[in-house]
C-alpha cells in the first residue's frame, strides 16, 4: 500500500496567492526562522500579523501592543514601537 504523497509546501507556488498574502506568508516563514523552528505555523502567523504594521487592518489603532514584560519575543526580534515596553 503506498503512502499518500506529501502536498507541495504553500509558500513554493506564489501564483496561488495575492502579492499582499504571499508577502505575509515570505514575512511569517522569517519569523518562524527567528525562532529557529524548522516549519511555519500558525502563532507565526499571528505573531507577524501582530507585530508588523504593513499587515495591519486599515483603522487599527497605532497604540495597540500585545506585549508584556514577560511576553518578549525571540532575539533580535523588532520592537512594535507603539508601547512604552518595547
């Protein structure tokens, strides 16, 4: 019985995506790389939407952060730099 093949990775077609959504995925596997994990997920994701501003909606308030002191992102992670913390 054979196995059922491996699907292409998402981020090897760009014709499959808008230009905005193919730039968010290229940003979201650097991220993932920061952290030194082998594979995209989904709190990459989330983390890219969060901390870069070119992702965020139109009427996003400029003074949001997520952060904490104890919610650091990984070295050499960008401030958000709308936050007395970062």
């Amino acid at each position: 019985m054979r196995a059922d093949p491996v699907p292409p990775s998402l981020t090897s077609e760009p014709d499959r995506f808008s230009d905005d959504a193919w730039d968010l995925l290229l940003a979201t596997q650097d991220t993932a790389r920061r952290w030194r994990h082998g594979a995209m997920d989904v709190e990459h994701l989330l983390q890219t939407l969060l901390l870069e501003r070119r992702f965020a909606p139109s009427g996003m308030p400029s003074k949001t952060c997520w952060r904490t002191p104890s919610a650091a992102g990984p070295p050499g992670d960008p401030p958000c730099w709308t936050c007395p913390i970062c």
